[in-house]
C-alpha cells in the first residue's frame, strides 16, 4: 500500500512497522480479563514510521516515566500514517535493521492521537511487549 507522506515525513519516517490489530473478543465469564488475539499475518505490513520516546519531565536525565516506587516505565510512541487504524491493545513490530532495536515488539496503550489533516500522521503510545501468540512475525 502507497502512503501519502509530506516531505518531512519521508525524511524522518526511516524504519517500517507490522501493525497487528487485535481479533474481536471470545465471549468470557464475568470477571474474566478478556484476552487479545491476533492474526498470523499483519493488518498493515511495511509501514513506514517514526518512533520517540517520552522524556521523564520531572526529571530530564532519564528516559522514560520515573515513579514514586522507584520502577522506571519508558512511553515510547510511533508515528504512523494516516491510512494505519490502530486501536488500544493493537501490536506493532519494528522493522529496523541496523538498529538496537529492530525485530522488537510494542503493545498500544492508547488510542491515535493527533489525527490532523495537516500531518496526516497517527500518533499511538506504545509499551515494548513480546510477541503474541499465534503471531508469525519477521
């Protein structure tokens, strides 16, 4: 699939993202923390992206989100096209070579953010996971 990306975004979006949608869910037993399918191959292959990292604000030497208890968890988020529908609990692989990170797997958190016309770009918060079951991958 084509995406329609500003100038500035071809020269940021350098790596390429699976996106995998979460299946709908099975029907549980009340109380039952309901569980995330997803399919074998993604919903968007090849997507091109840009991935941040929030700051701790309180604190700018650290990365990430710096509590009370004293656990540090990192907000990472992607920058996706328009076009990529992400929704909470959808997973995302990075695909990076060369990169320390690249074959890792994050977990939305949110739903897209910022979706203007002017950007053309979703912005989704994202924590890194391990890969889903039943999940082919790269």
């Amino acid at each position: 699939m084509a995406y329609a990306l500003t100038e500035r975004q071809k020269k940021l979006y350098l790596h390429r993202a699976d996106v995998y949608n979460p299946l709908p869910f099975k029907k549980t037993d009340f109380g039952d923390a309901p569980v995330y399918d997803y399919p074998e191959q993604p919903d968007y292959k090849d997507v091109p992206c840009f991935r941040g990292t929030t700051p701790d604000l309180p604190n700018t030497s650290v990365v990430g989100r710096q509590y009370d208890a004293g656990a540090i968890a990192t907000m990472d988020y992607f920058h996706l096209p328009k076009e990529v529908d992400t929704m909470n609990g959808s997973v995302i692989q990075l695909i990076a070579p060369g990169h320390p990170e690249d074959r890792q797997w994050f977990m939305v958190h949110t739903e897209s953010r910022y979706k203007t016309w002017r950007a053309s770009t979703n912005r989704v918060y994202v924590l890194r996971t391990t890969k889903p079951d039943g999940v082919i991958g790269r």
